[in-house]
C-alpha cells in the first residue's frame, strides 16, 4: 500500500459496524513516559509506565433503532471493543487492524449549534492490539 | 456457550437472524447489545438429561 487518503476506514464498536456513521477516527498508541532521571545526566530519561492508548471517534448522530445513539447509550462507563482499519478491505500485512479494549467515560447524545451536522465524538481509553492478519 | 440471535443489519460479519455465540463476542458488551435491540437472547429448549 502507498500513501493514501483517509476515504473508506472501517469502525467497529461493539461489533457494531459504525462505519457509515463515522467522519473520523484517530488511534493513538501511547505509553506512559515515567520520568527516570538520575545525577548525572544532561537529558531527561524515562522508563515506560502503563499504556493509555485512545481511540477517538466523530460519529453522526443517528436515533433510530440499532444505530448511533442506542449503541452507544449503553456503552457509557463501561469497557468494550472497538476495532480501526484505515481501510475496510480485509486485514492483512498492508492493512492492518487496530483492536481498543477501551472504557468509554461519556457520549453526547445532543450535541451541536444551530446549523450543525449532529454528531458526537468518543474517546476509548485503554489498550490497542496490532494485527495483520 | 451462550447463543444470541442477530436482529440488526449493522453487526459484523453477521446478517439479521443469523445466529452469534458469545465466542464471537468476546470483549463485547453483550448487555449492551442486547439493551440495544441488535441481539436477542436465544432460549434454549433443549430438554435437561434425566
């Protein structure tokens, strides 16, 4: 796969399929950075700490039955998974996969000013598996 | 193992009436599926051996 532009992710929350819902997605895949820092050194040095990795999803609001809204209304204060490709084809080498076991804190059911698209942005806190296949 | 049958057209992989396992599931809020009207619980008539 060459560069590419964002035009078709696959989003997967709860095993829902939300892709058709989402306007973005971004994974972010992060340790902890424990400060380490011993006499005698002129930088800062650190050790990982624990992973705090997010998922952070914009979803267009949708209230009928199955979709936005009574998926993740439920979703709010516990864990689950959501599963990111940057492209919906299968996962392989060049497509990998993204799985977040992640705790969703909050949602916004209502959400927008006048004019707006209604919408609501998701962050999953927790850890992020790689896969390739 | 505990089967749920599929009444949304949006699970992955899965088409409504299908039939899901909990394997399937795993990391899943199958609560919240089920609150959510995409999975029913599946009763089980499968009389208990004497």
């Amino acid at each position: 796969m060459a560069i590419f532009v964002m035009k078709n992710a696959s989003v997967t929350i709860n095993s829902v399929d939300l892709s058709s819902y989402c306007s973005s997605v971004a994974v972010d895949y992060n340790v902890d950075a424990v400060p380490a820092d011993v006499m005698g050194t002129a930088y800062h040095v650190f050790q990982p700490g624990l992973e705090n990795s997010t998922v952070t999803v914009t979803l267009n609001q949708d209230f009928a039955a199955t979709k936005t809204e009574a998926t993740i209304f439920p979703l709010v204060g516990t864990t689950t998974t959501v599963l990111v490709k940057a492209e919906s084809g299968a996962v392989s080498a060049t497509n990998p996969s993204y799985t977040c076991t992640g705790f969703l804190a909050s949602s916004q059911p209502v959400n927008g000013a006048v004019g707006d698209l209604a919408s609501m942005q998701l962050v999953f806190t927790g850890r992020v598996v790689k896969a390739t296949t | 193992m505990a089967t749920y049958k599929v009444l949304a057209d949006n699970i992955s992989g899965k088409q409504p009436g299908d039939t899901i396992t909990d394997d399937e599931l795993v990391g899943a809020n199958i609560e919240a599926l089920i609150e959510s009207g995409h999975l029913a619980k599946t009763t089980n008539n499968k009389k208990a051996e004497d």
